[in-house]
C-alpha cells in the first residue's frame, strides 16, 4: 500500500510537471510512453505526444491540424474507445506549432495495458525468472496513419521509458547516437529511443529487463531498520560497559579502603 502511495505521487507530480510545461527540461519527444511497474505488475502508463504522432502512429480519430480546438473529453473518448482505462487527460499544450496531450491510463497488470487499444503495438510480459523479475516488452507495427501535412523535419524522436519499482540486474538500452550500451537514469529509469522516421517505417523495438523482486522502497527501508537497530545496539552495548566499569571501580574503591 505504501508502495502504491509513492508510486501514485510520483506519477501525479510528473503528469502535472509535463503537462503544465510546454518546453520541459531534457529531450523533447514528438511520442513518449512512460510504464511505472509495480513488482505486483501493476502499471500505470503516461503518453505524452503530438496529436499528429498519434494519428500517425496509432491512428487515433482526432484532427491533427495545428489551429484544431483540442478538448480533453475527446482525447479521452478517442482512448477509452480503444478500451483504455484512463485516469486522467492533461491540459493540451503547443510545441513548434503542433498540440500535445498528456493522457495517463492504469492496469491491474502490465500485460493488459497491450489490451488498450492505443497502447495495443505492444506485447507486454511480466514474470518471475532466475534471480528477480523479468519484464519484456515487443514494439510493432505502427497503425500506419495519416496526419496530414505536418512540420516535421527529421530530427524528431520517439521514446518508451521504464520506471523499474526494484535494482535493475540486467537491460538492452543502447543509446541511439551510437547504439552503445546505455545506462539507467537516476538509478532506475529504463529509456529506449528512435527517430519518429523509424517508428512510422516500424523497425523493431525490443525493451527487456530483469530487475530485483524487493522493491528499492523496501530495501530502503530495511537498511534504515537495520541501520537504526545496529545503532540502538551499540549505544546499548556503550551504556553496559560503562555500568559495568563503574561497578569495577566501585568493587576495586572498597577493597582499597579494606
């Protein structure tokens, strides 16, 4: 449950944080998914995209045009109509003349998150394996749709994001510069890219992890109980060897006196 708090929190903040910002601090992605995991498997996952991406890449019924009246009941529509349980629809914004929603959908389990039709490209699994908890996710084909005419001049980027509950023991990333080996972000943050070009032409995308089945808050709050015992303990053990010297120096006083 206190898990769940945390993750509730954090996911609230960062939707607020995005949605609110129109020029967000790091990369700027045309399409980002973003899966919070839960070692339960339950998941929450945030799209933040271009109205145009999502027609383009997941055929979503709404008007790309850039002087179209977005409205978050439609956007909502246009996901739970693809059977989608979302939570909440951000407050539209605008970035280099395009609109950008913000659209947070939850799932008992990850699997059924490819069950939502506009999250449906994904096949999602989400299991027990040697030495923690393995998490796979398969990328495909986008819904092939059209957009329009659309300012995009190639350097666009698309991004699928992990926020792993646990250490993460083992992942694919590599970074799309140079397709060497990435890195989590700030410890547990799993980022997989391509350009906007790649995943309209559908190149593969293949996330895999493997991370611990306790989850960081746990160990956390394991190494401050063990922390804190250790503590109690010593100082207990302080406070005995002083009580028990000054009962030597009180026996060694009175054979003195004898």
């Amino acid at each position: 449950m206190v898990r769940r708090a945390v993750l509730a929190s954090a996911v609230a903040l960062a939707s607020v944080t995005i949605g609110a910002c129109s020029n967000p601090l790091g990369k700027q992605y045309e399409y980002e998914e973003q899966v919070y995991l839960e070692v339960s498997g339950a998941a929450t996952a945030i799209v933040d995209a271009s109205v145009p991406a999502l027609v383009a890449l997941r055929g979503a019924r709404l008007d790309p045009s850039p002087t179209a009246r977005i409205d978050q009941e439609d956007v909502r529509k246009a996901f739970e109509a693809s059977g989608c349980h979302v939570v909440r629809v951000g407050q539209p914004w605008r970035r280099d003349g395009r609109r950008f929603v913000q659209v947070r959908v939850d799932a008992d389990n990850v699997v059924a998150l490819g069950q939502c039709g506009l999250l449906g490209w994904s096949q999602y699994r989400f299991e027990p394996a040697e030495g923690g908890l393995h998490f796979e996710q398969i990328v495909g084909a986008p819904a092939a749709g059209n957009p329009g005419n659309v300012n995009w001049d190639g350097t666009e980027l698309v991004a699928f994001k992990l926020h792993a509950p646990s250490r993460v023991l083992f992942h694919n990333v590599r970074r799309l510069e140079d397709n060497s080996p990435g890195s989590p972000e700030r410890g547990n943050i799993l980022v997989w890219e391509q350009t906007l070009a790649d995943r309209r032409a559908g190149k593969p995308l293949h996330l895999d992890v493997l991370i611990e089945r306790e989850t960081i808050l746990s160990r956390t709050i394991w190494l401050f109980g063990g922390s804190f015992a250790a503590a109690v303990i010593v100082l207990a053990t302080i406070v005995w060897l002083t009580v028990l010297r000054g009962k030597r120096l009180k026996k060694l006083e009175v054979s003195r006196q004898k």
